[in-house]
C-alpha cells in the first residue's frame, strides 16, 4: 500500500515540477573569456541546465532553461561574481525546458553587430539612456519621438510596436548599413527596442556615435515590457530563440499581424518548415499547415528527408536523455 502511495506521490510532483528559462546578458569585461567559457559550460551542465550562451571579452549574453531551484542557482552565482553582480535575469516560467542541449560558446562579441572596435561603439562607455517599460510607454506616443526596431525582418513580421519603424534586414550585422535611411530622424528622440535589450544598448550607441541627439533604449527589451507594462501596443508576438519560436507579450490590447507564408491569411502561428534542410521559420496557417504537410514550399513538401507534421510544426532535433522523462519529448520517428 505504502509503496502504491509513494508511486502517487511521485507521480503528481512529476506533473507539477515547474521549469524557469532565463534571459540575460551583461556588458563586463572578460579577461581570459576563452577559458571562462570552458568552466562556465562545465557549471552549467553541474546544475543539468540547458540553453546557450555566448561569452566574449565584452560580457556575456544567454538564455538558459532548468529546473526552478538550479536556475535560482545559476542566478545567485552568477550575481556573486562581482563582474555580473548587475545582471538582470527576465524570468519565464515554463512546463518543459525550452532547449535539449548546453552550449557555451566564445565569440568576438556576445551579439554579433559588426562594430568590433571598442574604440567607437562600447555600451559599457556610452550608450543610449535607458527607459524603463512605463517610462517607454509614457513616451512612446509623442509627436518628437519615433520608435526604432532594430530587430530583423523574420522577427518584426511575427510582431512589432505600433507604429514602430522596422528595417529591411536579415541579421544584426547589417544594421549598421541601415543608419543612412533614418537620418531623416534625426531632429526627433529615437527609442529603440529589441527582444531583451542586448542589440540596443550597440544600435543606441551606434546612434549616437553617428550624431542622433537624443537616443533612449527600452532596458530589458520587449520581454519585459511584456512583464511591467502588460505588453499595451505590442502587436502579434515575440520570436524567441529558444523552442518556443514566439512568446505572447500583450494581455492588454493583442492584435494579430502576422499572416501565412502561403495564402495570406492572418495568423499568429509560426513554425519550422518540415523540410531539414531548409527549418525556415515561417508563419503558417492550419489549413496550410496540412496541405502543405507543414512546409514552406513545393520544392520543400517534395524533399526525401522532408519530417512527419503533426500541427506543432517543432521538431526536436537531439533529446538529451536527462531531460526524457520530464519533458515527455516524443522520440525521433
Ligand atoms: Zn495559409
Ligand atoms: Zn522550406
């Protein structure tokens, strides 16, 4: 009997475990990041988190998924460390973690902007004021003000500010190139924002380094907003780089803006193509979804390695058998 109850119990604490997955990023000088980087990745497997972080000698910049009580632990170490003791953690909570592996890895930048010389751009010297998302929402309407996404075209298409002006561009890096189409902004205040405030605190200072006046930045990005001012005039979603693809971020007016990749219809939902080689992030309607068995193209629905659909369009590439039991993750057909 006792055994059966145990067996009970168990169970329902499986049930209700409950997962956090973190956003951070912290501009502070690394010194020796490389082998950092090494020890960081060897902690974070310790405390069986998954997710990926990139550290650079600039700082570091991740999204991490774990167990409530290991990302609590990963939080407090990383605060104890007088570097990062600044850092701010954007805290979801979430039913499965949002990544299968642990990565680690060091680069030249923790978000590749393109602009490596410290000399011109350092967000740790000079970067655009930062506001709070009240604040930003307080301001965001006015008449001397224009709101700049400096996000790429594949997560501005799934959801944007109200009126924000968006750029035409596929990666971060080509946002630099893009400074010349908005000199005709440059008698207003410009408040950028981006998904957790990483890119704008370089596209700030990359703005007032090239002679915009008056530059604010939205400090923890869209995620936050999402959090403290309830997401008002947040239209559509916000893609994420995690599993998750996209996250709701408005409660107080939600609007739908995205629309299906093969009809045009609106809708809020976005997938991987099925098709491996391809894993296009795209928006997709349902009745597209099953006539085009989750694909973006013809040319994609014909592939031989093309993958099973089964409406999620999320295909998990490599369960880690840590996670298996917990995250219920569907095996590989
Ligand atoms: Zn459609
Ligand atoms: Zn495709």
């Amino acid at each position: 009997m006792r055994r059966s109850f145990n067996t009970v119990c168990s169970s329902i604490n499986d049930f209700m475990e409950m997962y956090n997955t973190l956003l951070y990023y912290c501009y502070s000088t690394i010194a020796n990041a490389e082998q950092f980087a090494a020890d960081h990745l060897k902690f974070c497997k310790s405390l069986g988190l998954t997710g990926r972080i990139i550290v650079a000698d600039e700082g570091l910049n991740g999204t991490v998924s774990g167990s409530v009580e290991a990302c609590k632990t990963y939080m407090d170490t990383v605060h104890a460390d007088e570097r990062f003791a600044k850092t701010e953690f954007k805290i979801d909570e979430v039913d499965t973690p949002s990544f299968v592996k642990m990565h680690v890895r060091y680069k030249s930048e923790i978000v590749h902007s393109g602009l490596r010389d410290p000399n011109v751009i350092d967000p740790k010297q000079k970067t655009g004021k930062h506001l709070e998302p009240k604040e930003f929402l307080a301001m965001k309407d006015r008449d001397d003000v224009v709101v700049l996404d400096v996000r790429s075209n594949y997560e501005h298409s799934l959801g944007k500010f109200k009126n924000a002006v968006t750029l035409d561009i596929d990666n971060f890096r080509d946002f630099p190139d893009m400074i010349n189409q908005l000199a005709q902004y440059k008698d207003k205040k410009i408040l950028t924002y981006c998904t957790g405030g990483i890119k704008c605190e370089k596209a700030s200072a990359l703005l007032l380094h090239e002679g915009f006046p008056e530059v604010y930045q939205l400090h923890g990005g869209i995620i936050k907003y999402g959090k403290e001012a309830g997401g008002e005039d947040f239209e559509g979603k916000c893609y994420v780089f995690d599993n998750r693809l996209s996250v709701d971020v408005n409660s107080v007016n939600p609007v739908v803006i995205s629309t299906c990749l093969n009809c045009g219809k609106t809708t809020p939902k976005m997938i991987n193509c099925a098709n491996p080689e391809c894993n296009e992030h795209f928006t997709q309607c349902d009745e597209c979804g099953t006539a085009m068995d989750g694909c973006c193209s013809d040319a994609c629905k014909e592939h031989p390695r093309k993958r099973v659909y089964d409406g999620t369009g999320y295909y998990v590439k490599v369960p880690q058998p840590v996670n298996v039991s917990k995250n219920k993750l569907q095996p590989i057909v």
